[in-house]
C-alpha cells in the first residue's frame, strides 16, 4: 500500500530490466522483494544498485501503463507504507486501473479524460491518483476531471510537465472500487 505522496523523483536508467536511479530516495531501509510505486506503479525490487533499483515489468503491466518505456524519463518514486507511517495522502494500492488523457494544463489546473468505464468511480472531491500522485478531485463532468495542483506538487513531482496529449496512469478510489462490488 502507499499514500500517493511522492517521495522522491527519479530517473529511468534501463529499460529491460527496468533500472531507476532513485535520486534523493533514501533506500537504507529497502530490501530485494520490497515494492516501491513508480509513476504509480507498484513494482518489486529485484536488486539495490548503486544509485537506485532494478524492477522486473511484466507484459500486462506494460500493456496497461504508460511512463515506464523511455529511458532517461522522469519517474515519480514511493516506498510502501510501513505499520505506523502517516496517511497523508489517501490509500494507494499501485494497481493502475487506465490510462488517462490530458485533455488541459493551465495555471494549476489539469483536466483528464479517463477511459471508458472509469468514470463511474470518480467523484466531485473524491481522491484520484494521477502518476503516482494522490490529487483531489475539482470537477467531474462525463468522462473528464478537474483537479488543482499546488506550486508544492507542480515542484516535487513530475506533473509540473504535463501537457495537453500527455498521457497519465490513473488509479481510482480504492474504497469506490470495493463499493462498487459489494453492491453488485
């Protein structure tokens, strides 16, 4: 589990095995097996390099993710929770569920359309994460969002680069997802 409050931005180095220099990420407490949230992606440690860590990226996650196939990308970087560790973002599972579309990107605000099907689980003043990012939710309309991100966010992630046709991970409310089933 994560919170969506990035903890450090880091550098793709290697594609395959995926390798990322983790920049000012502090990785004395990081162990083979541990998972860290890249771009919103919960991935395994496969080994402590030098300067960061090396994942292994299955072909589904490729498939349903985007950000983790350019090397020299900037990627946002999150170790998991430990019993105990401040909440302060919202409960992040790493698990993207699409690829969004954004659709805006002016003075702080960034609109998104999601995919089809994911709207049904975003809400006026809900949480999102967006890249790894927990964001609240400003605005929904049809299959877009609004969300406002402060000069703190725009300057310690990577969304301060987000342009109209960037494409971004998304990972819906935890607790909708689970609402959602236990009225099925």
């Amino acid at each position: 589990m994560f919170t969506g409050i990035v903890q450090a931005v880091g550098r793709i180095v290697r594609l395959d095995p995926l390798e990322i220099d983790s920049g000012t990420l502090d990785l004395s407490d990081v162990a083979v097996g541990d998972s860290i949230a890249v771009q919103g992606v919960c991935l395994t440690v496969t080994a402590l390099t030098g300067k960061g860590f090396t994942a292994d990226i299955s072909a589904e996650t490729r498939r349903v993710t985007t950000g983790l196939d350019r090397g020299g990308a900037t990627v946002n970087l999150e170790k998991s929770l430990s019993l105990g560790d401040r909440l302060g973002g919202h409960l992040v599972a790493g698990h993207v569920d699409g690829v969004g579309d954004v659709i805006a990107f002016n003075d702080g605000v960034l609109q998104v359309r999601l995919p089809s099907g994911l709207a049904r689980y975003v809400a006026r003043k809900g949480s999102i994460c967006i890249d790894g990012v927990s964001l609240t939710v400003n605005q929904v309309q049809g299959d877009a969002f609004e969300v406002q991100l402060i000069p703190h966010t725009l300057e310690v992630t990577t969304l301060g680069r987000l342009a109209a046709g960037a494409r971004v991970n998304l990972e819906v409310d935890l607790i909708a997802r689970y609402v959602e089933r236990l009225m099925a």
